[in-house]
C-alpha cells in the first residue's frame, strides 16, 4: 500500500513541479520581453508620472498597456500582485518530488555503494548539505564581490567554479542519477532563496519607502540592497 501510494505522490508531484516551473519560467520571460521591448515615452503626462517604459499589444481580442516605473509609482490605485509564489511553487513542489523519491529511497536512488558506502540517514544529510551550503557560500559570494568594478565577472567566475566544484563532489559521494540532480536542486534553491531572501524584501522595502513618502533607491543604500540581485 505504501508503494501504491509513493507512485501516485511521485506522479501527482512531478506534474505539478513541471506545471509551477513552467509559470515560474513563462513569467519571467516575459518581464524579460517587456523589459526589451518598453520604449520610453514621450507624452508629457506619462513622464510626469514617472513612467520609464511603456508599449501596447494586443491578445485574446484585448488591447494592453503596461507601464514601468522605475522605482515605484507615486501611489498605486489598485492590488499591488507580487510574483513570487511562481517560483516559491516551483521549489517547494520540486523539494517534496525529491524527498518522495530520493529521501524516501535513499538506499535505491541516493546511495551508490561502488560509489561511497554511505548510510541512508548520512546520504540524507549530505544531500541536504548540498542544496543549503551552496546557497550560504553563493550568498557570501554576492555579499562580498557582489559591488565595484568587473563584481559580474568575479561573481559569475566564482560561482562556475563553485558550480563545477559541486557537480564533481556530488558524483564522488551519490549515484551519478542523484548526483545531477542535487547540482540543479542546489541552483534552483539558490535561485528561490534570493526571491525569498533578498528580492521580494527589497521590493516592500521601495513600496513601504514610497507609501510614506520617503526617497527610493533601488541602486544604492542598504533600504533597498538586493532589490535587483538576481542568480
């Protein structure tokens, strides 16, 4: 019964893990094509607002006009949406298929005795290991090079390596199956913990500063450090 039940989870479980990425994925895209595609505009009005970029499209038979204000609008006459349960989905969705089909079958799928002798309680531990000791020394990595000159280059030159250094580790301790998998979970829990950690805070740091009126920075100043901080 048991077994009956862990091939329905892992079923149920991928589907919606593929179905969240896709939206997480889908909508970023998308913010990435707007961001190609707003021009700035030119009628007094919208500047006045402080409207950095717009354009028009149309979909479905309805026209759209997004308009991107660097910062935030000076006041926002409707529900503020905030996209971040795209990618909070994605990870949490994606962690319970892991521990229903790695944790749960540690000694089948995780463990590799040709490859180290681990014992399913210590396999699961170390693969936990994995996903939070990257984020912590990823998220050192941004803290300290993450500002000045070339802090691109360092940053994205550290990370390949530490990237590399993770993938060869991973296939030195677990079956080669687990091993590339922990290698993508540790990126994208890395990639969810800066929407968690850093982005989203940012955010409600800039809409708190400018519902009360104070000035907003989001190049400069701890207020709004990590505002654009992204993996």
């Amino acid at each position: 019964m048991e077994a009956y039940l862990l091939d329905w989870a892992n079923l149920l479980l991928r589907w919606l893990h593929v179905i969240t990425a896709i939206a997480w994925v889908g909508s970023s895209f998308y913010f990435v094509w707007l961001d190609n595609h707003l021009i700035r505009p030119k009628s007094p009005d919208l500047l006045e607002k402080g409207v950095d970029g717009a354009l028009w499209a149309v979909h479905g038979g309805g026209f759209y006009n997004p308009q991107k204000y660097m910062v935030a609008p000076k006041k926002i006459h409707t529900e503020l949406h905030w996209f971040y349960w795209e990618s909070y989905s994605t990870w949490l969705s994606g962690f319970a298929l892991f521990t229903v089909l790695y944790l749960f079958n540690a000694s089948t799928f995780l463990i590799d005795q040709s490859v180290y002798a681990w014992t399913p309680a210590g396999a699961i531990a170390a693969a936990l290991g994995f996903l939070a000791v990257f984020w912590l020394v990823y998220d050192g990595i941004c803290r300290t090079l993450g500002a000045g000159p070339e802090a691109d280059a360092k940053v994205g030159a550290l990370i390949t390596g530490l990237v590399v250094f993770a993938a060869w580790l991973a296939c030195q301790l677990f079956s080669g199956r687990a091993a590339f998998l922990l290698v993508g979970a540790m990126m994208a829990t890395a990639m969810s913990a800066n929407v968690f950690f850093w982005i989203i805070p940012g955010q409600r740091k800039v809409v708190a500063a400018m519902t009360a009126g104070q000035p907003t920075d989001p190049y400069g100043g701890i207020e709004t450090e990590g505002f654009y901080r992204k993996f």
